[in-house]
C-alpha cells in the first residue's frame, strides 16, 4: 500500500456523485465506493497516518489514489500530495483541488488556475447529524430556522447534514485564498430546494481578480446515500459572488 506506481486507469466501484453534480464545470473528478487493492501512499503520505487505525488508512489511500487519477486526467504525474500546516492538502504547481471521504465514499476533483480559481468538495453520509448539539456549533438561529423550514416541506432531505458539509466546502475553498482559519460562524449559509447554496461571509473576504470576495455559491447533490457539496469558482467570476 506504500509503494509507488503510476495510477492511471478507472477506479473499481466508480460512481458518479460529484461528477454529476459538477458535469459541466471546468474540472476532473475520480470517485470511488470503494478501496481498491492498487491505492498507494508514498512514504511521506503514509507517515501522516501510520498511528492511525486501518480504516482510517485505507480511506487516506484511497483518496490520495483517486487525486493521482484526477491529476493524470490533466497530465500531472503522480507525486506525493503532502500536508500544509494547518493540514491542507499541497496540490502541485498549477493545480487547484480538493479531496473528500467518508464512509462509503471517496473522491478528488482537479483544475487548472487558468479555468478554477478555487474549489472545494465534501461528502457525508446522506443522514441527519447524529448528535444535535453539532447543528448548534455549527449553524445561527436564521440558518437553523430555514433548515427546519426545508424539512417540512422536504422531509426526506438530512438538511443538518448539508449545512455541515457546505459549511465544510466554504472553508474549503475560502483556505487556499486566504492561508486563514474561517469559522462556522463566519459564514452564513442559504441552502435551497433546486441543489443550490449560497454562502454570505461574515469576515473581510480575500481580493480576488481586483475585487473583495464577499461570498461563495454552491450546489449540491443526495444519492445513493451520500451527500456531496461543490463550491467551483471560477476564473473569470472575479471577486464578487
């Protein structure tokens, strides 16, 4: 699982998650449901998670495994993705990405600067947050009172659980712009019925193509059990959102 070689090919147990919900954007995608024998890590990979459990190991690999596949899909070859200080993935030169997993679900998407100034992915178990004290960390009165609002009229939609994961994507996306920490309360958030968000920071924004950043938009996708959030902001959408 440590040694190197050059991925390439499709996943085993691909989907399409993320890449239906980003069909037509300026991006690549590799996703998986599941670990495949051929995930590696390099050796600096694999000592950000040797204390950790298997599972855990796996899930690491395998979403590493499906970058290196995005990456090639853009003719990058395969190289160690390793961490930045507060944990952020380093892409390589002249790429833009994000990486996502959870149970059941792992994935990678790509660009180049040149068509995604910045992106961001999260992915959660399509099911409502299993302790409610999380909502509250994470959300306002306004953004929870719309939440409930959502689950009358869509009762089968885990709306807690697509805050949290859009939450997750502002951060993102906002990280790679600004080098700085964005908390749940700095951001608020309005998710819609039609697989769209929006997301109003609260804090000075970065300046993005001359102009102040003062926000995110976002879409969304539930299936085959499994959340999936998607912030791509593209190159020439400048500054303001």
């Amino acid at each position: 699982m440590t040694s190197p070689s050059k991925a390439t090919g499709e996943l085993s147990g691909e989907t399409a998650i993320l890449g239906t919900l980003l069909a037509g954007e300026p991006v690549f995608v590799a996703e998986t449901r599941e670990d495949p024998a051929d995930a590696y890590l390099y050796p600096e990979e694999a000592a950000y998670v040797a204390k950790a459990v298997a599972k855990r190991q796996r899930e690491f690999a395998t979403a590493r495994h499906c970058a290196r596949i995005a990456l090639a899909r853009i003719d990058v070859p395969p190289a160690p993705i390793l961490r930045g200080d507060k944990g952020e993935p380093l892409w390589p030169a002249e790429v833009v990405g994000s990486m996502t997993h959870c149970l059941g679900y792992r994935a990678a998407v790509v660009a180049r600067p040149a068509a995604v100034t910045s992106l961001g992915v999260d992915a959660e178990p399509a099911e409502p947050l299993s302790d409610p004290g999380v909502l509250e960390l994470v959300s306002d009165e306004k953004e929870r009172a719309a939440l409930a609002a959502l689950a009358v009229d869509h009762p089968g939609v885990p709306w807690d659980r697509l805050l949290f994961s859009a939450k997750e994507t502002v951060y993102k996306a906002w990280f790679p712009l600004t080098q700085r920490w964005l908390g749940f309360e700095d951001a608020h958030l309005d998710i819609r019925p039609d697989g769209t968000f929006s997301a109003k920071l609260l804090v000075e924004g970065p300046v993005v193509a001359g102009a102040e950043l003062t926000g995110f938009s976002g879409t969304w996708l539930v299936r085959d059990g499994i959340a999936v959030t998607a912030i791509v902001l593209r190159a020439e959408q400048g500054g303001a959102e």
